[in-house]
C-alpha cells in the first residue's frame, strides 16, 4: 500500500518557502536510523543545542540514538536497560529500550514525524493554511507540537482531561496553539474521535488530522527505527551463539510501538511478540472495556494499525500493580528494599527510566518470561517509551491517597507485585483468536470512523504488510525529503 499517493507542487511550492524562512531542514528516515549519516556541519551545531529546546535541528535528535545528555550530546548505540533476575525473578535476560533521550522525553517524536513529514514534502499538508490536529492519550500529541514548532506548523493537541498534569503544562509552555481535554481518561479515546469529526465539520480544509491510531506512518516509523535499534543492541552487546531474542513485549496503545515485532519477526522468526494493555480494560484480552490508570495504552479498539497477525499473545496488567511498582521503583524505601533484596545500586537508578507503560511492559515480559518456560537463553526487550520525569504529579496523588511509603510497604509491593507475578490474565492467541480480533476492528473503524469492509479484508492479508513496510516507501519519501532540502537551500548554507 502506497502511503502518498501524489505531490502537491504548489502547496509543496509554500512549504519550502517556510523552511527556507525558518532555517529548516529535514532529517531522513535513513538518518533517523543511522545518526553516522547526519552531516558534520550539522553534528557541529548541535553540541551547543539542549535536548528539549525549540531549534529545527532537533529535529536530528529524532533517533532511539541519542547520547544520554540533555544538551549538546552526540549520539551512540542507543540507551537500554538490562533488569537483573534479583528484580525480574527470572533467569531469562529482560531488556527496556529507553526512551527518555528523546526531545520531549518520549518516543513519540518520532511516530509523529513519520506521519507529519511524508505529507509535508509531498505537499499534502499545507504548514501556512493548514493546522496540523494531533488525537492523543498523552505523548503522541506532546510529540506531534513538538514536531509541528520545530517545523513552525501550527498543531491543535487533544487528549484526555484526566492525563497527567505534566503533560498539559508542557504543551501550554511550548506555545501550541491549541489544547483540548476530552471527557475521561486513557480509554476514552471514542471522545477523542468525536471531538477530531466536530473539528472536520467545522473547520473543513482547515486542518489535517494525523490520527496515530490509523496513520500508517506511524508503525512504519517504529518498524524502521524501534525494530532496528532493537536488533543492532542484541546483535552486538546480548547474541553470543546460545542466546536467541525470543519476545518483544509492547503495550499496544495506538499499535505504532508494537509494529517494531513486525520488523523483528523478519530476523528472528520464532520470536513471541506480546501485547500488553490495563486488566481494568481489557479489550484484546476478553473484548472488554472500561477506565484504567496506565496513561496511553488501552483504547476500548483495536487500532487500524495493529497487525494483530503478527501478535502472539495479549498480557493484561493490574493497573494497582504498576502504579504501586511506580512507588517502590522510585521511593527512597523502596529503593532501600531493592538494595536489601539484592537489586544493585546501578539497576536500582536505572528504574527511573520507567513510565507508568514502561513499568506495564515490564510486568508483562516476566509474566511472557515464565510462560513460554524461558531461561537463561532467552532475551526479551521492551520499549520504555518514558521516563518517571513526565510523572511527579502521580506520585504526589499516590502519597496523598496511601500514605508516605515505608518499608513494610516496599516490603509488600516487592513481594505481590514482583515476586508474586504469575501467568495470570495472559491470552496466547491462535489463528481463530487473531482473526476474531482483526474482525472486532469493524465496530469502531467501518461502523464510527468511515473506513471500508474492503479495507478492513485487505489488512488481513499478509502482503498488505509487506508492502506498507517496504523499504522502498521509506525510500521515496527520504528522496522527498533530499528534494526539499535541495529546495529550500538552508543545508547547503549551514
């Protein structure tokens, strides 16, 4: 399936003349994959930029490589944790890509580059008449305003009012133009939808609406870059001839992470890929629903993204345990507990790299883990698409509603919500499950948001796939990309 379709020359036209004003220019895909390519004139420039400010070039911070820096960093082989069994309880090795050292703090800068970009340069959306609406339940709209001020675009955020503080904070401080909360929390995302048809209704032409949930740039960013990183890391610091990579375990939330299984699905065929979402809304896992505390996982829809050919198994995750696991991840008792318990000092400060999602996957790798009977050979990853910097409001609520944390809390949570992890709430998928899954995607995309039942067959077959993550799409659009930074001229100037 071919993404763009045709170039709009003289919006292209207006787009260029933009850049051209603002000192833009665009990284490539290749780039975003391979930080090496990135021109030195480039590299020069950004040793005196911070990680978070609001210069174009940051835009060359989009990549899982950054330097774990915030301000002037170069970039490496990326930045991973590796849980040690004294926390996991597991001898097979269990490894959280990090995703704090992206700008914003959070992966998903890059899952809206891949679906803002490709339209830029093609002309299909308009940065001087158009703004760019980014429907979120949390960091893909932070994202999509970051995106849109480094690309001077005007960007109407939208997520649940019930999102972390932080998160409004940030987009306000930024200068996006607009922020709108709708109804309910993390799973309420047919309010979201509902509020992106009214902007259509009213606003025409007006915007351009990048729906994470069903834009396809958005998994084919994570299948380039996420599943690529992924591989490299195992390949150079975890293969040594008797370790396989055996599972992947994402939360599914709009299924852009989780297309990185689909890449690796191709290198490692035996691979066990896991969807992880909130017990409290269980919707892969039993076809339910409901509210839950894991800010941007469970959506009460499969998302028209989701390959749910290519997931093995779905883990529903207690959202009272990764918010409690928050506590003694990052409380001073808790942290004493750790120490106590064997958990060294250097793993114990590495846990800060874990989001509320971050801590979810985790409990689902362990839970993958000792299902499918895994050990010492076994090499699972995770993303961590953030960090706990995007979550001090929640452990202020978590206090005001429990009480300051001691060790017989520490005590408690090490023992019921690490030890006491079990193969509970786990729904390993066969072909029938699959099929019914990818068939529930009809309520929601052909009953609500005016997709096809043609459309929804064709994301049954296998070759739709293979052609959305072709190699070939990603390359047109980096030759776009080329073209416009020859158009603009603000490289060659640099």
């Amino acid at each position: 399936m071919k993404i763009i379709q045709s170039v709009n020359r003289e919006v292209l036209a207006k787009s260029v003349e933009r850049a051209r004003e603002r000192n833009i220019i665009l990284p490539t895909f290749a780039e975003q994959k391979d930080p090496s390519k990135i021109p030195a004139k480039i590299l020069d420039k950004l040793e005196d930029i911070g990680l978070w400010d609001i210069n174009p070039l940051n835009l060359f911070r989009i990549t899982w490589k950054n330097e774990a820096k915030p301000s002037g960093g170069g970039y490496g082989e990326g930045n991973w944790v590796e849980f040690p069994s004294s926390l996991t309880g597991v001898d097979a090795t269990i490894v959280g890509l990090v995703g704090k050292w992206f700008p914003t703090g959070a992966h998903k800068v890059g899952a809206a580059y891949g679906c803002l970009v490709p339209r830029l340069v093609s002309g299909n959306f308009d940065p001087t008449t158009q703004k760019a609406v980014w429907p979120s339940t949390g960091n893909y709209c932070r994202g999509g305003s970051y995106d849109c001020a480094l690309l001077a675009c005007p960007a109407v955020a939208i997520l649940p009012e019930e999102m972390s503080r932080e998160r409004f904070d940030w987009l306000y401080e930024i200068g996006t133009d607009e922020v709108i909360a709708t109804p309910g929390c993390e799973s309420n995302v047919k309010e979201i939808y509902d509020k992106c048809w009214e902007l259509r209704r009213t606003r025409g032409d007006k915007i351009v609406i990048f729906n994470q949930f069903e834009e396809f740039g958005n998994s084919i960013w994570h299948y380039q870059n996420t599943g690529s990183v992924i591989e490299e890391i195992f390949e150079h610091h975890f293969s040594d001839g008797r370790r396989r990579l055996a599972g992947y375990a994402s939360a599914t939330g709009s299924a852009g992470t989780i297309a990185a299984g689909d890449y690796l699905r191709t290198k490692y065929p035996d691979i066990r890929v896991i969807a992880t979402e909130a017990l409290q809304c269980p919707t892969l896992y039993q076809f339910g629903f409901g509210g839950h505390r894991i800010e941007g996982i469970g959506d009460k829809h499969v998302p028209w993204i989701h390959n749910v050919r290519n997931t093995d198994m779905v883990a529903a995750i207690d959202d009272e345990q990764t918010m409690q696991l928050m506590r003694l991840f990052n409380e001073e008792e808790g942290r004493r507990f750790l120490a106590r318990a064997g958990v060294s000092e250097e793993s114990a400060k590495g846990l800060e790299n874990l989001g509320i999602s971050s801590i979810c996957n985790l409990v689902a790798a362990i839970k993958a883990a000792k299902y499918y009977d895994m050990d010492s050979r076994h090499v699972l990853f995770v993303p961590l698409t953030d960090s706990m910097e995007l979550y001090a409001s929640r452990m202020q609520e978590m206090e005001e509603q429990h009480g300051p944390y001691d060790a017989l809390k520490a005590h408690e949570h090490f023992t019921r919500y690490l030890e006491g992890i079990s193969t509970d709430h786990l729904r390993e998928l066969t072909y029938f499950d699959r099929k019914a899954l990818h068939n529930f995607k009809y309520f929601t995309w052909v009953e609500q948001q005016g997709k096809t039942v043609d459309e929804l067959r064709a994301l049954w077959d296998e070759d739709f796939w293979k052609e959305v993550f072709s190699q070939e799409q990603v390359d047109e659009w980096d030759d776009l990309i080329r073209e416009f930074n020859d158009a603009t001229g603000v490289l060659k100037e640099l």
